[in-house]
C-alpha cells in the first residue's frame, strides 16, 4: 500500500468526480490519504469526505500560512477548537509562505508558533509549508524543537545543506512530490543524498502534478509517478519505495494499517 501524505481532494477541483478519483487511487495502489487542512471554510468539507472514506482518509488540522490575513486570530481559535475536541493525524498544513506576499509575515511567524505549541501538546507531528521562507521557519525550529517535536517538511525542493539542517532536528521527515520529476528541479541531486529512511510521499493533489501530467490536475493515483521516479534516483525497486515510504508515513503519524 501506498500512502498520499499530503492530498486536498477535498476541495472544489474533485467535486464533479472525487469517487472515481479515489477509486483511481486505490486501484493504482494508494490507499491512504492524509488530507491537511487549509482554511476555516475547508474544514466541513475535509471531515465529510474523511466520513465518507474512513478507511482511507485521514484528516489533519492546522491554519496553512496562506489563509493568514486579518481574522487570523479568530480563525485560529476555531482550529483550535477542532484540534483538541476531536483525533487528527498531525497538525498541519501550518508554516509560512512569503512567496505571494509578506504583509501577514509577523502573523505568520505568530500563527506557526501557537501551532506548534499545540502539536508538542497534543504530541501531534507537523506539517510544514515553507516556500520561500526556510530561514525564518529555521529560526523558530531551531528554538523549539525537542525531544517532542517531530513532522515533516511537506514538498521539500531544498539544498542538500537545507535537508540535512531538517533531518538534524532528529524528529522530522522530507516529504517528496511531483517536483521530484521536474527535469530543471533538479531535485533528484539533492534526494539522492538523503537515506530513504527519512523520506515520504505526497501528491499535493490538485497541485504540482508528476510528469506527464504537468498543467493538469493533480490526483492521487500519480503518486505512482514519483514513486518511480524515486526507485530511479536511488537504483531500488519500486517495491522497496512503497515499503519504506510507508513505514515511514505509518509511524511518523500513528497510521492504524
């Protein structure tokens, strides 16, 4: 079996056809979607589909940085409210993102910190969103990372020097999707550095699909695509990506199998 770590298929992009989408998946041999929030209108949507799929869907909960604007207060208390009233797999999809706009950046900063204040305890891993923004994610790691705090740095397209900084933390794991495939990414370099031992899968479905599926929508079933790509990068056989790859998204967040 393999495990999407990191999958929306709760928004809009599948509501005409998500049945077939995850019926897709799990013929392709995915047949576990963790499924991070995003905002507070998402989080109705994400429980009714993980209703609807509970053997497959597992729901996460976290304010992503990109939800971040002026009612970001209010909003988090709302995430709050859900994360310690009912189980979720991890906490996320928290962390910042000054790519689009830096206006919200000491919100953000405030807002990543409350959020791993809440996973250490609740001893709930992270899910980490970092674009353009790996310093000021470091800085605040760096300060709070112990022997609690654990996660994964969700669509890792980093340095090698970047990598090894995560993995230093002790606790916490790379997340690889679709960028992985990308010929000018060169990712791959960097991946093949990094013992299988600390890597996951993710789609980040409707987003960032694998070749050959660029400019379309993301879906699950493609995880077969960079799961490929990954056996490729590391000369073993896809077989042992889906061993390791799930060993390791099972224990990093307490999946029952």
């Amino acid at each position: 079996m393999f495990i999407d770590t990191h999958t929306h298929l709760f928004v809009d992009a599948f509501d005409e056809d998500i049945d077939l989408v995850i019926q897709r998946s799990i013929d392709a041999g995915v047949e576990k979607f963790l499924l991070p929030n995003i905002d507070i209108e998402s989080i109705d949507r994400m429980h009714n589909l993980e209703k609807k799929y509970p053997n497959n869907c597992v729901s996460m909960m976290g304010l992503h940085p990109g939800s971040i604007g002026e009612n970001w207060e209010s909003d988090l208390e709302i995430v709050k409210s859900n994360l310690f009233n009912r189980s979720y797999c991890a906490v996320g999809e928290i962390g910042m993102d000054l790519y689009w706009d830096k206006t919200f950046i000491e919100a953000q900063k405030k807002a990543f910190r409350m959020q791993v204040e809440w996973a250490k305890e609740l001893n709930l891993p992270i899910v980490i969103h970092a674009r353009d923004a790996f310093d000021e994610i470091f800085e605040i790691v760096d300060e709070m990372n112990d022997e609690i705090l654990r996660g994964v740095f969700h669509c890792f397209t980093g340095t090698l020097d970047q990598a090894n900084h995560i993995l230093g933390y002790g606790g916490f794991k790379l997340g690889i999707g679709g960028v992985l495939t990308y010929k000018n990414a060169k990712i791959d370099e960097v991946i093949r550095e990094i013992s299988l031992d600390h890597l996951i899968l993710e789609t980040d479905s409707p987003y960032l699909p694998p070749v050959p599926y660029r400019g379309k929508r993301n879906e699950s079933a493609y995880l077969l695509h960079i799961a490929e790509k990954l056996a490729d990068v590391h000369g073993v056989t896809l077989k042992d990506i889906e061993e390791r790859t799930s060993m390791n998204a099972i224990e990093l967040f307490n999946l029952s199998t």
